[in-house]
C-alpha cells in the first residue's frame, strides 16, 4: 500500500513537471539573436527579382502581395473572422466534463481505516438565455472589427501599391532627366572646345570664353546633385522590387475618364472612410456590451455527477440559474461612461475624415487640372525650343549667333525639357494617389480585397 502511494505521489510531481518554462536568459537572447539575423542581400530581394517580369501592372502587384504590410493585413483579417466564431460561441450550448480516478481514505480506530478505489465523473450543460444584449453585441462588434480589418487590406494593398508605384515613376524620371542632361553637358563640351578655338585665333574675346567655362561648371555642380538623388531613388526602388533594371519603362497611367468620375461621385466610400464609419459601429457595440454586464444573466444549467464511491447514488441537477452583481465598486458604471466616450470620439474622428477626404479630393482635382494645363503649355514651349536651337544653330556658322548664345539657349531648351517632364511626373504620381485613395488601384492590378464577413465559417 505504501509503494502505491509513493508511486502516485511521484506520477503527480512528474505530470507537474511537464508545464516548466524553457526560456532562460540565454536561450531566449540565443533564438531573438537568431531570428534578428539580416541577409546581406536583404535590401536586392534576389527571390521577389527573379519572380518579377519586368512588366509594370504584373510586377506591381507581386510587390503587393508579397509585401510584410498585405500579409500582416491579411493575417489580422483571418484572425477576426475566427473572432466573430468566438464571440457567437457563448451563445451557443456550453458542455463541459471532468473526470477523476484515484483512492479515498476513510480514517478510523486502529485498523478500522477503509481505502477505496474508484472514479468519478460529472457533467454538465448550460445555455445562456439572457444577458442584457452583452452576447449579441460582442457578434456584432466583432463583425465590425472584421470590416475594419478588411478595410486595413484594402488600405495596405493601395497604399504598398502606390508608394511603389511612385518609386518607379521617381525613377524612371530622374533617368530621362539624366539622360537629357548629359546630352547637354556633351554639346557644352564641344561648344567650349570650339570656342576655346576661336579665342586662340583671336575671333572671340576671353572673356566670353571665362562666362562660359562659368556655365559649364554649374551644370558639373548640377549633375552632382542629380547623381545623388537617383541613388536615392534607387534605393527606394529596391525596398519594393529588389534590383534595378538596366531599361526603366515610363508606367502607363491606369487612372480612367470612368475611375475619374466614379471618384468624384463616391470618393466617402473610400477605404479609409469606410473604415472610420466602421469604427463608430464597433464603438456602439462596445457601449451595448458594456450597458448589458450591468443587468442579470439568466440561463439554463443541468448537470449530473457520479461519485467515486460505490455506495453512493449518481445525483442529477436542472434549473434556471440568475446572476446579478449588485456591487463592484462603480466598475461597470465607469466602464460604460468610457465606452460612450469612445464612442463620441469615434463619431468625431468620422466627421474630421470627411472633410479631410472632401478637402484632398478637391486639392487633388485642382492640382490635376493645373498640372495638365501646365503639361500642354511646356510641350509648345519644347518644340518652340527646339525649333529656336535649330535655327541658331545654322546662324552659327555666319556669326549671326555666338558661341555663347547658344550654349545658354541649349540649356535654357533642356530647361523647358527637364520641366515638362517632372510636370508629367507629378502628373502620373497624382492619377496613382487617387486611384490609391479612392480603393481602385487594388482592384486595377486584380488583387481582390473585398471580402465577404456576412457569415464567418466554422
């Protein structure tokens, strides 16, 4: 009998066991160290590269779907849908069993002391019937939170999108600026060579040759920062699609006469403002769970437990079961009055939405339409440039143009040149911000974001 009990007795320390920590100090810094480890080739994404086409709307939304922001999304996304599961499983049948085996000692006189070996069992059912609306008001503000999720996937789909749009288009700009400009420093070149010739056949004075030479050094200085700023760009460039590509295509434009409309239409239907009006929901359904913990639970309880010892009857139980907290020290009043806070701040966050998203639409449309207005002006203004260099280029010969007349209007050409094309730069970024903002750009590079949350499947 002493051996059986001293082997119980150890079977219960080492089941006690089985639940110690394995984190000390040093493994849990060993396995962060190891997880913080960084690839040296991190920033080149060697996998994303070789997976991208070079096709722009393709390549897009690869960037997109593999993205830490979309997957992050996604995730809590899923994790919502299960949260509507939990929040309307306290609605249904709640069935619970135990169990225990082991001996019971009766203590007696001498030898009168009795063991007995046994097992018993209990069970026991329930079904809440009324809590105050707390239960459906948990299904309900989970289901809001789903939406607010999926719109946090729709807002990370658009936004990842844009920014990596825009650091393509960045890019590819900065690289047709650079091309022009070193067209221009070449012809400075052979300009200065030329007049560098003529001041030493004494046809034209020094001192316009100095002017000039002047000239050509700012355009070094400039070409020093632009250098700067596509390494810049480049780097932005790789944080979403890895290595940069020897030939950078212009991207199209996706934005539509039909996107540009339904935009201005139903621009408060906007991820972002679907997902605020959301939050005044959730905030709702958290004032009702809140108002329901301060009224009486009732629900319906019948168990049955058998007992371990063989003498004695199996007894069943059936009944309505009514709860009520008559005091918690002004807990559920408090928590109520901060709920209906929430909620008040979370219609006034809605309202500031709106005129925020009112306000960018109309900032965006004004700057559109000044910037395509622009765009037509500065393209005249090229071809007229361009018509004057050729022009002053066969006066050149004849001593009708200078030297140096023609170096400045060489240069003020790529001026108006180098402006039409940040003007359509920031042309395209804008089509890419709108489309982004108003939750079709997801949908143009055919990434679905729109899930369905009317009922969650278990």
């Amino acid at each position: 009998m002493k051996h059986q009990n001293l082997a119980l007795i150890t079977a219960m320390f080492a089941l006690s066991a089985c639940g110690a920590p394995q984190y000390s100090t040093a493994r849990l810094n060993s396995e962060v160290n190891a997880l913080s480890k960084v690839s040296s080739d991190i920033l080149s994404q060697p996998k994303l590269a070789k997976a991208l086409s070079g096709d722009f709307k393709n390549d897009l939304s690869k960037i997109v779907i593999n993205s830490p922001e979309y997957i992050v999304s996604m995730s809590t996304y899923n994790r919502s849908l299960s949260e509507i599961l939990v929040a309307d499983a306290d609605r249904e049948l709640q069935i619970s069993a135990s169990a225990n085996a082991g001996q019971t000692v009766k203590d007696g006189a001498g030898l009168a002391s009795t063991t007995e070996r046994g097992a018993s069992a209990n069970l026991s059912v329930s079904q809440l019937i009324f809590d105050g609306g707390s239960s459906v008001a948990r299904i309900d503000q989970a289901r809001a939170n789903a939406f607010i999720a999926e719109m946090d996937v729709a807002l990370a789909a658009n936004t990842t999108a844009k920014d990596a749009a825009v650091s393509w288009i960045n890019l590819d700009t900065l690289n047709m600026r650079d091309t022009r400009f070193k067209a221009l420093m070449t012809k400075t070149e052979k300009m200065l060579t030329q007049m560098e010739t003529l001041v030493a056949s004494g046809m034209v004075d020094k001192s316009a040759s100095a002017s000039a030479e002047i000239a050509a050094r700012a355009l070094s200085l400039e070409k020093a920062n632009l250098d700067a700023q596509i390494a810049a760009a480049e780097a932005s460039y790789m944080k979403f699609f890895g290595a940069v590509p020897k030939n950078l295509t212009t991207p199209p434009s996706l934005l539509t006469a039909a996107d540009l409309t339904h935009i201005q239409r139903n621009w408060n239907r906007a991820p972002i403002m679907a997902q605020t009006a959301a939050q005044v929901l959730s905030a709702k359904q958290s004032l009702l769970v809140a108002q329901g913990r301060e009224k009486p639970t009732v629900g319906f309880k019948a168990g049955m437990a058998s007992p371990m010892e063989k003498d004695e009857r199996t007894t069943y139980a059936i009944g309505l079961e009514v709860s009520w907290i008559i005091g918690d020290g002004g807990r559920r009043e408090a928590n109520t009055a901060a709920q209906a806070a929430n909620l008040k701040a979370a219609e006034q966050r809605l309202k500031g939405a709106k005129l925020a998203g009112k306000r960018e639409l109309d900032t965006a449309l004004s700057r559109r339409t000044a910037l395509t207005a622009s765009l037509d002006t500065l393209v005249a203004q090229e071809a007229a440039s361009q018509n004057e260099l050729e022009i002053m280029w066969s006066q050149l010969a004849t001593g009708q143009t200078t030297v140096r007349q023609l170096i400045q209007a060489e240069e003020k050409a790529y001026r108006t040149s180098d402006q039409r094309i940040s003007v359509a730069s920031e042309l395209l970024k804008i089509d890419y911000e709108m489309l982004a903002s108003s939750g079709l750009l997801s949908k143009r590079l055919g990434i679905n974001t729109n899930k369905t949350i009317i009922k969650a499947a278990k």
